[in-house]
C-alpha cells in the first residue's frame, strides 16, 4: 500500500426525501479494511432538531460515488472558520438608562463563540427570576462548568474529537473571545472594570437582562464547518431569539458551500435574525466573507475614545504611538535597532533584521534592551531575544491599537526615522516606552482599516455590509484560562480586556436587534433589519472613502430603531423567490427548505425585487444602465400617516420613486411602490439615498452604483 495523504474534510449535502447533511473526512487511496467497519465508528453526528441530516467520515471513493447520485446537492471542503470590546454604548447614544421592556429578561441570545468563562461578574444572574418557560435546551455541565439564571444554556461541539493543549473539553472559554463577545451583547453592569486601569468604567451589555445560552464551536485551531452547523441546529431548537456569530472564512462562498449562510437561512426561517461579523481582511475591495441577505452584516467603526503609547528617548523628545500597553517601565533603557543585531550564526542578516522577523534578532545583543523593528510584529521575535519592549514603526494603518506580551509602541514613519537617527547620534542611545493613555478620537465613528469591505462577492447588487457598529478598543469580559494575550511569556490573567475585530462590533448589532425584539417580539429577522438599516446614522465620506461598501446604511442607532415607521419585510418565500431568479437549481433549493420546492415561472425573481432595504447597481465603467426596483413598506410608525419621497441625487444617478407619496390608515398596512434608477459610473462609487418622511419617522435607504470589475 502507498503512503496515505492528509485526511481531507468534506461537506456533502443531499436531498431526499428530507435533506442530508454529510460532513466527509477523505483519504486519497481507499484502506482495504474499510469494507468492513462499523457504520458507527464513521457517524460523527446527527442532525435532528432543525435540519435532517448526518455527519460521517468516508473515503474519498465514496465521496466521489455519493457525488453522482440523484438528490446530491454539493460536496465541499469541510473546513474550519475563524474568529473575526464600555464606552461603546454610551457613544452610540445607548445609555445605561435608555427606555426598557420588562420582557428583555425573556430575550435569549445564542452565542456560537469560544465558549464563556462564567465566573466573570459580568454573567452574574443576582436579581434575574427563572430562565423562560420557551427555553428547551440544556447546560451542558462538567466538574468545572454549571449555568445560572444568566447563562441559562451552554453546550460545546468537536466532531472530530481531536483537542488542543488549551482546549477544554466543556463549554468554558480558554481563548477569551466569547466571554467578550457574550458581554458585549447581554453583560450584566459591573462598576469599576478595566484593564489594569486602561479603559476603566462601567462594563455592561448592551441588552444586560437578556439571557445567554453558549455554543462552543472555536478552539485553539479554529471553528469546524460540522460543528457550525451542530450548534445552529440545536440553538434553533432550543427556542433562542437571536445568533450572534463572531466566525467567517477567509474566502468567500457561495451561499450553498458556507455552513454560516447555510445555518443563518434555517434560523431565518424559524424566525431567528443572525447577527454575523463582516470579516478582517480590509481595506481591500470585496474582502467581506458574510454577505447572505438573510442575515445581518456587520462593520467595524471606531469610538471616540483610542489609546496612544509614548517612547520618551534620552534626549527627552516624545513621540506618540499606538498601542494598547499596561506595562509600567520603572526607568529608562537601552534601544537598539532591529538591523544592527541580525543573527548571523542562524544565516540572517540585517535585511531581515530590520524587521525582527522570527529567529532574525542576535539574544546577545538584543537581550535587555528596547528593540526597534521596521515593521509592525506581533513581538514574538523580541520576546525570543530577550527584549524588555519593541517600538515598531512603517506606513501601514494605526488607526485601531494592539496589545502584546512586552511594552510596545507603534510609530508613523515621521516618528520612526526621528528615533533611528537617535540611535545613530549617541553612543549609548536609551528609550522608555510608557503605559498608554486614553485620548479622544475626534474623527469617529469612522470604518477602521481592517473591516472588510463590499461590494458583495456573490450577488454584486445587494449592498454588503448591511451597517457598522463600533469594533475598535472594546472592553469587555475575558477568560482567567489565559493570559490577555495568549502569548508564551505573558503572565497577566484579567477578568476584563481590551481587543478590536468586527468580532466585538458583531455583538453590539446582536443586542440592539434583541432590543428591538424585546418591543416587538412578533417582527421577522428582515424586519429587525431593516429597522437597524433606515434607521441608522448617515456618515462622513470624508473618513469613509470607501462609503457604503465600508458602512452600509451608516452607523447602527438602537434607540431609533425601535420606531422605524416602516420596514422592509421578506421571508423565506422571499428569498427562495431570489435564489430561483438567480439561478439556483431546485437541487440546491431543496437543501435550504428541506421539502420538495422547485423553481418555476412564478417563482423566479430578480435581484431588484428583493424587499431589501438598500438599492444597488453594478455597471461597467462608461455604460449607462436603468434598473426598476420593486419594494413593498409595511406601516408600523403611526396609524394614520403619509410618507413623502425625499430624494438625494448625485450626479451621474437619475432616480424616479412611483408613486412619490404613501398614504397609510391603519397600522400593519402594506405599500408598494417602484425605484427607477439610471446610473452611470466611469469609476468607482457614487451614492444617494432614499428616505420616507412623514415628518417624525425617516426611513432611509442608500442608492449605490459602482463599476463592477
């Protein structure tokens, strides 16, 4: 027999009679004995709460056999997602005090995260009554986890069983990222948190009454397809209200091929929103990986509150960094640069140096001293060589603060060559790198550099991301399994950190859709979001240059969408309407509905017939196009009410809304208007917006046309 090849992991979904979901783990030549295994050796899981499926490790023969047989849908990778932080609240107009439903304490959020650390005072259940009679799931509890009032479920998912070192097989967090991102969402308030003095305050949640039920599908090596799925299943099930998912991919799939789409539009069918993270791979054009319609698609925006860290020199110039450092130097040391001690015995030389790349830095020479690196690191190579801090400098962005294992400060170019031609005028050059400090960021809310941005990489004329909230310099609750970092070497165990992604700006749209469902708790997943969309906050394009595609309908505002006036409803008719007319066969439909639908004439629609709350065109560059828009407005602002079109046009977009008035007389009214809109774009974006306005509700919507490549 020939060497075996790595296992290879597939998903395959099928349908019959109900649709299947197969999770394949292949070999590139098929074992001889496998003729004879157990059935049950090869099942991995179930599915059978709300999908009808399984998962099962076969060979590749018979992943290829499977594939040719009728009601097989598609075989893909099985692979495994990534993970995409209190002045957040109060910036975004939220405060502790704004207007409650007694019903919050019945709103449940299902966290499908790293799990939760639920000691932190944050998931205190002091005050909060028996959890909702709805609830149907379970705590899953081991010798070192038990639920409460708070955290009133929680259970974990590892198909393939294997474990890392700092894995914990139970529902606790060892990574810190969903303790955060659950706190972020539904916190308790705890007075006085911080971390180690930075960004110290009042920590809460921003629906701090809502319930908790964890799904722990992230480990040390990332967030398995099969276990996605798994935990949409039961948290369906178990009667959640709404999912907030902190996990993408690195690259986009098709809606059919990606386990977030794939569990969001089961959740949407039974009701449930799913709050997903854009992604961190901007600034770069269609960089966003969750973009199905029927979930919501979050940015990352800054608050006015950011961190910068001073390196005082010998000669007691000052330059300001960026970072997020809790270290305390006690006095002044030595400073070197990076490509002035290469490791030579190891084969590096200073053009690798420079940039303390791993293993690049000589301990001899660095050991005990600042080192200053021509690159931003993540300061593993200076912790190796023994540096007591790093200050990084280069041209990239600085517009969001890191934190790492050693004192560190990241500099602009300017500041950088200002120190390293300091090092070259002493003898004895010496630097301290001080605690950051607090400053106020007078540019936010701004997108920050690493949210990934539209246009969509699928459908092109749906307007992704659908909003921002803020992602940058959060704190929030945080596992005591590890360290703030989770670097070798730093011993600082916290309860509460400080981190950025469109991870932490994910939660914060997943409590205000919570809040809104403790007002209305019979509105659809599209109803949710399309309140958080017309009514959230225009921004400046001055510090957005990537305008929509970096911030959706704007930045998201809780308190006004409650009361939205109208909204912009779908459902899953809706979307299967748009799938057919975008080409989907009724194979793939099959595997969404899980009954027997097909498209049809009737059921086949275009993209600009989508009751979504956005309109977008894509164009070539030079080429005029017109596209009629068909939407439908349902009344929930006042009974007896009239909207009046108001229209901002720019130039190269011709917009004509019929009819321009709607007139309603009872509340739940529906009204259905059309947009005609011809556009002509030589480069780039342009932009307008639509907004209904009855003079106390103004329900805005953005118009974009772009030069698709």
């Amino acid at each position: 027999m020939g060497n075996m090849a790595s296992p290879l992991s597939w998903l395959l979904l099928i349908t019959l009679s109900c649709t299947l979901l197969i999770c394949c783990s292949a070999t590139s030549e098929e074992d001889p004995k496998a003729d004879n295994y157990r059935a049950s050796e090869y099942l991995l899981h179930s599915y059978q709460r709300s999908f009808n499926g399984f998962v099962a490790k076969l060979t590749m023969e018979e992943k290829k056999k499977l594939s040719g047989i009728e009601g097989v849908v598609s075989v893909f990778p099985n692979g495994k997602k990534q993970l995409h932080t209190t002045r957040s609240w109060d910036f975004m107009g939220f405060p502790q005090k704004v207007k409650r439903t007694t019903t919050e304490s019945d709103i449940i959020i299902g966290m499908l995260d790293t799990g939760i650390w639920p000691e932190s005072a944050s998931f205190s259940d002091e005050g909060f009554g028996p959890q909702p009679s709805k609830w149907k799931g379970t705590c899953q509890t081991s010798s070192n986890f038990t639920c409460n009032n708070k955290i009133i479920g929680a259970r974990y998912y590892r198909t393939d069983g294997k474990l890392g070192p700092t894995d914990i097989k139970s529902p606790r967090d060892s990574l810190g990222h969903g303790t955060h991102t659950a706190s972020t969402a539904a916190g308790s308030l705890v007075r006085g948190a911080s971390l180690l003095g930075l960004g110290s305050g009042a920590a809460r949640g921003g629906v701090p009454s809502a319930r908790i039920a964890v799904y722990k599908i992230c480990w040390h090596d990332g967030c398995p397809d099969a276990d996605i799925l798994a935990a949409f299943d039961d948290a369906i099930a178990d009667g959640v209200d709404i999912i907030s998912l902190s996990v993408g991919g690195y690259d986009p799939y098709d809606y059919f091929e990606d386990s977030i789409a794939i569990g969001a539009f089961h959740s949407m069918k039974n009701g449930i929103l799913t709050s997903n993270s854009a992604g961190n791979t901007g600034p770069d054009p269609a960089t966003i990986t969750n973009f199905s319609p029927w979930s919501l698609s979050v940015a990352a925006s800054t608050i006015d509150r950011k961190f910068v860290t001073k390196v005082k020199l010998g000669n007691n110039k000052v330059y300001e960094g960026v970072s997020v450092n809790t270290f305390e130097m006690d006095d002044m040391y030595p400073i070197i640069y990076g490509g002035d001690a290469p490791n030579t015995t190891g084969g590096y030389d200073s053009s690798y140096s420079r940039y303390c790349s791993e293993d690049s830095l000589d301990k001899s020479l660095v050991d005990g001293k600042i080192v200053l690196c021509d690159w931003l690191t993540s300061g593993k190579a200076a912790i190796a060589a023994g540096a007591v801090g790093t200050v990084m400098q280069d041209g990239g962005y600085s517009d969001s603060a890191y934190i790492y294992a050693l004192p560190a400060s990241y500099l602009d170019p300017r500041d950088g060559g200002k120190v390293h031609h300091y090092l070259n005028s002493t003898s004895k050059p010496m630097a301290i790198i001080q605690k950051s400090v607090e400053v106020k960021d007078e540019l936010a809310p701004f997108v920050v550099s690493f949210s990934s941005r539209g246009p969509n990489p699928i459908t092109s004329d749906i307007l992704k991301p659908d909003l921002t909230a803020p992602g940058v310099d959060i704190l929030a609750a945080w596992t005591e399994a590890s360290s703030v970092t989770g670097k070798e070497g730093d011993t600082r165990v916290v309860p509460y950190n400080i981190i950025s992604g469109t991870s932490m700006s994910c939660p914060h749209a997943s409590a205000a859709a919570a809040y809104i469902k403790s007002f209305h708790p019979t509105w659809s997943p599209a109803a949710i979001k399309s309140a958080l969309m017309t009514t959230a906050a225009r921004m400046s394009v001055k510090t957005n240059t990537d305008m929509e595609f970096a911030y959706g309908a704007g930045h998201i505002d809780p308190v006004k969408a409650v009361h939205p006036g109208l909204i912009y409803d779908a459902g899953e008719a809706n979307y299967v309407n748009f799938l057919c007319g975008q080409g989907y066969s009724t194979k793939h439909l099959r595997l969404i509905t899980g009954d027997k639908s097909t498209c049809s004439a009737t059921m086949n629609g275009t993209v600009w017939d989508l009751n979504y709350p956005s309109f977008t065109i894509s164009t070539k560059s030079g080429v005029t196009v017109t596209r009629i828009f068909t939407r439908t407005v349902t009344n929930v602002g006042s009974a007896v009410s009239t909207y009046k079109a108001i229209l901002a046009v720019p130039s190269g977009l011709s917009v004509k809304v019929e009819p321009s008035v709607l007139s309603f007389k009872s509340l739940g009214q529906k009204k259905t208007f059309t947009m005609t809109v011809g556009a002509a774009v030589d480069k780039g974006v342009i932009s307008g917006s639509l907004v209904w306005d009855d003079g106390i509700h103004q329900v805005r919507s953005p118009i974009v046309a772009f030069v698709s490549s």
